[in-house]
C-alpha cells in the first residue's frame, strides 16, 4: 500500500513537506492552511512523520504512537 498524501484534502506530502519548508509553517499552520489532519486524521502520524525526517512516500502503516509529537 503507498501512502503518500492527505486523502481527505487530496494534498501529497511531497507539497506539505515543500510548503512548510519554502513557507516556515509548523504543523499547525499547515493544517490551518491546507486542513491536512483535520478530516478523518489518520494522516497525522505521516505528516509529522513527513515534516521530520523529509519521506514522503510510505508502504508501511505509521500509527500515532509511533511519532513524537509535533515540535
Ligand atoms: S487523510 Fe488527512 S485528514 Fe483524512
């Protein structure tokens, strides 16, 4: 399974990760300005993910649990 985007907003990660490092925006931002996370949530654990380590394409399920919290 490939696991590269907020399904919700239809919005990749590769974005979410461009975005917030051309803009500066923290997570939080991101979701007020895109709404990633803000749906059905099950993004969350992959934008943070995403946001921390620069991968934005998984094939592996990534829960809550596994990520730090957001910075
Ligand atoms: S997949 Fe991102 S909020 Fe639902």
């Amino acid at each position: 399974m490939r696991i590269d985007r907020c399904v919700c907003t239809d919005t990749t990660l590769a974005d979410i990760v461009a975005m917030a490092r051309t803009e500066g925006l923290s997570l939080t931002q991101l979701e007020d300005r895109v709404g990633c996370g803000t749906g059905c949530g099950l993004c969350r654990p992959y934008v943070r993910r995403a946001l921390r380590t620069g991968v934005t394409v998984f094939n592996q399920i990534v829960h809550e649990a596994d990520e730090p919290p957001a910075a």
